[in-house]
C-alpha cells in the first residue's frame, strides 16, 4: 500500500512541476512556442517521463483548464444543486477568479485555446440548467439556441472583466452577469 502511495506521490509531484513550468513558460511564450525539450528542462525532468502523463503542451494546458474549470463552474453547480442562492455562488467564484487573475489571464490569452467548448465538453449540466427557466412554448431548438447565447455571453462576459484586471468588484460583475441572463431568459 505505502509503495503504491509513493507511486501516487510521485506522479503528482511530476504532473505538479510540470503544470507549474508551463504556466511560468506561458507568462513569456505563446503555447504554440513551447517546446516539449524546454518545458522539460524547466520542470527539471526528462522527456521520456513527460511522455508518461501528457502527449503534447497542449495535454498540460487542458488539464489546469481543467482544474480551473472544476473550482469555478463546477463549484457554481453544485452549489446551486445544493440549493444555495446562484448570487452568492457565482460572486465567490468571480472572487477566485481575481484572486487568480494572473492564471486567468495566461489562460484565457492563448490564441489557441477554446475556453468555451471546454466549459461546455465539462458543463453540460449548464444548457439544463437555462433551459428549465425557459418558457414552456419554446421549441428545443429555440430552448438550444438561448443556452448557447446565455454560456458564449456570460464567457465574454467574463474575459472582458478578466482582461480589465477586473476593475469592478465580483458583486457587482455578478449582478451585471445575472442581470443580462435574466433578461436573455425572459425573467
């Protein structure tokens, strides 16, 4: 038990070194500019070991998206399947969000990388979600379509608060976000 535990601590510590060495790689190159040798080199391990737990640079970034992903969205989710108030919820993961503005950025920055199919690949809860506070008389295709508008919105929603260093307090870029879903809604 105590090897296979060591096993796992290891891993960890690996994928951990080289999750941080291409965040630090992201704050000077554009992803697609990274090497498998470089990232390898600054995590301190070699390749043959990265090859072990990733493919490429871009299985690294997929997986802090990820991580990011799980402690915002998901946690906005399960929030609000716990029945705690959507405000509240949404306003605390804005604030992790700014707490981790630097992450958020280098993310969201990559030219390369489609936040939002990757939100709605680990979210499909969320279409559920908009389209029971639809009206009834909607087709589905409708129903579809205003999800669609709600997520993408909500998204840009968010980098361009992101990208303003998020100048307004999360309270309020809650209140803003909810405000024009509602009204996209029809609430």
């Amino acid at each position: 038990m105590s090897e296979k535990n060591n096993t796992n601590q290891r891993v960890m510590l690996t994928k951990r070194l080289i999750r941080e060495a291409l965040l630090e790689m992201l704050k000077i190159h554009n992803i697609k500019k990274i090497s498998i040798r470089e990232l390898c080199q600054i995590a301190g391990i070699n390749r043959t070991t990265f090859y072990n737990h990733y493919g490429s640079q871009y299985d690294v970034l997929n997986e802090i998206a990820e991580m990011y992903i799980e402690n915002t969205s998901f946690a906005v989710i399960n929030d609000i399947r716990a029945g705690k108030n959507f405000f509240e919820c949404l306003t605390r993961v804005l604030q992790y969000i700014k707490d981790n503005l630097e992450f958020a950025k280098l993310v969201l920055d990559q030219g390369n990388y489609d936040l939002i199919t990757h939100i709605k690949i680990s979210l499909p809860q969320f279409d559920g979600m908009v389209i029971k506070h639809l009206p009834e008389d909607l087709d589905l295709d409708e129903k579809n379509a205003i999800a669609s508008f709600v997520q993408y919105g909500t998204v840009r929603l968010l980098k361009e608060w992101i990208f303003s260093d998020c100048l307004k307090p999360p309270e309020e870029e809650a209140k803003l976000i909810l405000y024009i879903a509602g009204r996209t809604i029809g609430n």
